[in-house]
C-alpha cells in the first residue's frame, strides 16, 4: 500500500490490520460488519447477522464476491443508533487500489416491510480502494479514479397483494395525520407492454361525518430515452361534494405529472440506466440494466 494521507475520506471500517488474504478472511470480516450494521439499525434491519458472503481474492482485487441476503428483515420503525463504530475510520495513512470484477447479491426473499422480496443483482468492475488509518484500522473507500460506466442486472419481483397491503398501511399513516381514514383499498397495476402500465385504485375515504368513495386511474410509460410519462391522471368520486373536494388534489396530480420524469437524471456520472422492463401481473417483476 502506498503511504498517503486523506483524513477527509469516507471509508467503511472492517477491524483490525492486516488485509485479508483469503477469500475466507474477507468473509469473516464483512459478515461481523453486516452484523454490527444490524445492531446499529435499532431494529430497522434484523437478520443481518445471518447474511452470509462469499469471496474470492487476487492480490488488491476480488475477484467474486456474492452477497445473501435471504431472510433479512427491513422496516421504517426503530431507533437507529445516533452514531456508528462502522464510520469511525481515522486520518489514512496507506491506501491500494483494487477493484471487485463480479459483484453478485441475493435475497430469497428479502422481508420489506412485511413484503417478500426476490432480488438478484451483479454488478462488474466496481473500483475502491483498501484503506489503514493511523490506528492500524483496515477499511474500505470509494475510489477516486475514473469508474467508468458501471455493468448491473437487477432483477426484483414480489406479490402485487402483498405491496398493495403494505403500501395500503403506509398511506393510512399518512392520512391520519390530517384526520383522514382510508378504508377497502383496491389497487390493481396491469402491464400493457414491456415499459407501460395502467393503474386503477378504488378506496373508501372519511373524514369527520363526510365519506364517500373515490377513484383513480392514470398510465404510466417509460420510452428509450428511460424517461417515464404519467398521463391521463383521474381522481373522482361519484358523491358530489367528495368530487368537489377533490378538485385541489386533482390539479395538484396534474401539475405533478405534467413534466415529465427522466430516470438518469438523479444518478451519478458512473451510473445509466440502460434498460427497464416491468410485468405487472399476480406477481410484479421488474428488471434494470446500468451499463
């Protein structure tokens, strides 16, 4: 490793000096870091401790590295710790370039709030930087060479019931804030092509004495430029005064949507979104390709 200072740099820390030159070694170290990530999310991630890696190492390099993430749990509720040992890296003092080839992670499933996720991801060619601070602490950094246009397939499907529910329980937490209940949600998304979509939602909607049912429905298309289009926005109700009332939001969806989204436009320079392609049926699967 080269001797160079770089206080300023972030870099995740894996324990103690010297660099694992095993496959082995480097998985021991980063399954106690996904542990201690577990700890620290204050419940907002568990079963990390159970997520197991796999890794092969050429000199700076590793060669493979696979991720499982079968059966972790993630939800909004918790009470993360205000600090991490995981950031408490030093002022550097060597740092090595190395690049990881093949970069594979799994989850069957991943529990999202309470939704069972399949995720299978690769990433290809993804550069960083091995690092010792002046506590002979060993961590892992961004480089700051050029990464170049980073290769990654993803691929993520789930239950259209189960992501239906849960999001049905985030949106009744949100309206109850305003005194706002949402009952007997009933969202279906139906593809009409490889990146098109339609979506129809009925609900029952009271606040205070008033209540009544509203509809929406608006199609959705990504084009190859992967940039997505919302169009033919409706919400109505057939009570007169619910339709009234839902005036406001209604020009508030139609400005929303009026310009359009460009999928790369909040991505880094190394990151474009080549490829998206979505079916929506019983079960939502959705694939992106970054190249």
């Amino acid at each position: 490793m080269s001797s160079e200072s770089d206080p300023t740099s972030d870099y995740l820390l894996l324990g103690s000096t010297p660099r694992p030159s095993t496959g082995q070694e480097l998985d021991a170290m980063l399954e106690a870091v996904l542990a201690r990530m577990g700890v620290e999310s204050g419940g907002m991630m568990t079963g990390l401790e159970a997520a197991t890696v796999q890794s092969t190492l050429d000199g700076a390099d590793i060669v493979t590295l696979a991720l499982d993430l079968t059966g972790v749990r993630v939800t909004n509720t918790g009470t993360p710790s205000s600090t991490s040992t995981l950031d408490d890296f030093g002022a550097v003092v060597e740092r090595e370039e190395g690049v990881i080839r093949e970069f594979r992670v799994r989850a069957n499933p991943l529990v999202v709030q309470g939704v069972d996720v399949v995720l299978d991801g690769s990433v290809d060619d993804l550069k960083f930087v091995w690092a010792v601070d002046d506590q002979s602490r060993l961590g892992i950094g961004e480089s700051e060479k050029e990464l170049g246009r980073l290769r990654i397939q993803l691929h993520a499907e789930t239950s259209q019931d189960a992501l239906v529910a849960a999001a049905t329980e985030l949106l009744q937490e949100q309206v109850a804030e305003a005194g706002v209940t949402v009952s007997d949600l009933d969202v279906e998304l139906a593809s009409t092509g490889q990146r098109s979509a339609t979506v129809v939602a009925t609900a029952k909607i009271r606040k205070g004495i008033l209540g009544a049912s509203a509809n929406f429905e608006a199609k959705a298309t990504i084009d190859d430029a992967m940039v997505l289009h919302v169009t033919e926005p409706q919400l109505s109700s057939r009570n007169p005064l619910v339709a009234a009332l839902l005036l406001v939001t209604r020009e508030r969806i139609n400005a929303a949507v009026a310009t359009p989204i460009d999928l790369n436009a909040s991505l880094p320079a190394s990151l474009h979104l080549r490829d998206v392609t979505f079916d929506f049926g019983e079960r939502i699967r959705v694939d992106l390709t970054f190249g």
